[in-house]
C-alpha cells in the first residue's frame, strides 16, 4: 500500500515537472521573441 503511493506521488510529481517545462519552454520562446522584435524594431 505504502510503496504504490509512493509510485503514485513520483508519477505525479513526474507530469507536474513536464508541466512547469513545457511553461518554461513557452516563456523562453516568447522573451527570445520579445528580444527579436526590440533589435530588428
């Protein structure tokens, strides 16, 4: 019982980090947008 908890929290934990990466990844495209923009403005 203990240890398929465990399991669960590490599954979730797992799809939490691949969530918040996917967010970051997003920011850093639109900032390197944003930096695109302000030198060829």
């Amino acid at each position: 019982m203990i240890i398929s908890n465990m399991i669960e929290g590490i599954v979730m934990s797992q799809s939490n980090l691949e969530k918040q990466e996917a967010k970051l990844k997003a920011l850093n495209q639109k900032i390197k947008e944003e930096k695109y923009k302000l030198n060829n403005g």
